[in-house]
C-alpha cells in the first residue's frame, strides 16, 4: 500500500530534476548572452571615459563598468597582466566560449597601448567583433533553451515511467 505512494513520490521527483537539469542548461546560455551585453555597455562606458578623461587606463577599466575590478594601486604590474587576472574566473562565472575568451585576451593585450584616438578605434573595432558574439548567443539561446526544458523533462518522464 505504501509502496505506490513512494514509486509515485520518486517519479514525481525524477520528473522534476529532469526538467531542472534543463533549466540549468538554459540558465547557462542566457549567462553568456548576459555577459556580452553587459560588456558592450562597459565598452561604451570605457570608450567615453577614454575620450573626456585623462587618467591612466586602469582607472578608467575600474571605473567604467562593474565587471572588473582592477587593482589600480599596483603601478608594477603591467595593464595586461592586470587584465588577465580579472578574465581568468571568466568562462566558469560566465560561461564563456573560447571565442569569446580570445576575444577578451586580445583586447586586454592591446589596450592603453596607443594613443587616444587609437585606443578608440581599437575599442570600436572589438565592440562590433562582441555584437557578434552578442548576436550568436542570443540565437543560440533562442533555438536551445527551449529544447533544452523539453529534453530534461523527457528525461525526468522517461526514467519516471522506467521507475514505475
């Protein structure tokens, strides 16, 4: 008699992690695509802090978004090795795509290198590469989350109905 209300209770749950399984795949994705459109802003934000500001480019990374905090007292570290610190937990906090880290690597590496007006253009040019980055996960968060909560819930399905 209780034998069916704890195979009932245990399908239930098999259900349930199947489709959390498949929420968290798609949380995955939208935590990439929130990350490139939160990077796109503080390269806006970084770009006109260039432009009206005349401070070392530390300050104005650590000043121009949230996503980094950049130790600006530490004048021995070189900017790149600075940058390379902060984007190291990247992939893991974000989950990032090696495209996407490369991108990051390459822009730390390059900026505060040149004057003004070339760092500028370096940041305009590494805003529309990240709008394309921005652009591909935002599609692939279309097609997959969806899939992803169906196919976790089949699963969850499929091992409730095997259990029962």
């Amino acid at each position: 008699m209780t034998a069916v209300p704890l195979k009932l209770c245990g399908a239930l749950l098999l259900t349930l992690a199947g489709l959390g399984g498949g929420m968290l795949l798609t949380r995955r994705l939208s935590l990439r695509r929130e990350f490139l459109s939160a990077f796109l802003t503080f390269l806006s934000n970084l770009s006109t802090a260039l432009r009206y500001r005349n401070e070392r480019i530390e300050l104005l990374v650590d000043s121009s978004g949230e996503l980094f905090d950049l130790p600006c007292q530490d004048e021995a570290q070189p900017f790149a090795a600075l940058w390379r610190g902060q984007i190291a937990a990247f992939p893991k906090r974000w989950r990032l795509n090696s495209r996407d880290m490369a991108l990051l690597t390459e822009f730390g590496e390059r900026l505060g290198t040149t004057d003004t007006e070339g760092q500028l253009a370096h940041i305009a040019h590494y805003r529309a590469l990240f709008a394309r980055q921005l652009e591909e996960a935002s599609a692939d968060a279309a097609q997959k989350s969806r899939l992803y909560r169906v196919l976790g819930l089949f699963v969850g399905v499929s091992a409730a109905l095997m259990l029962l």
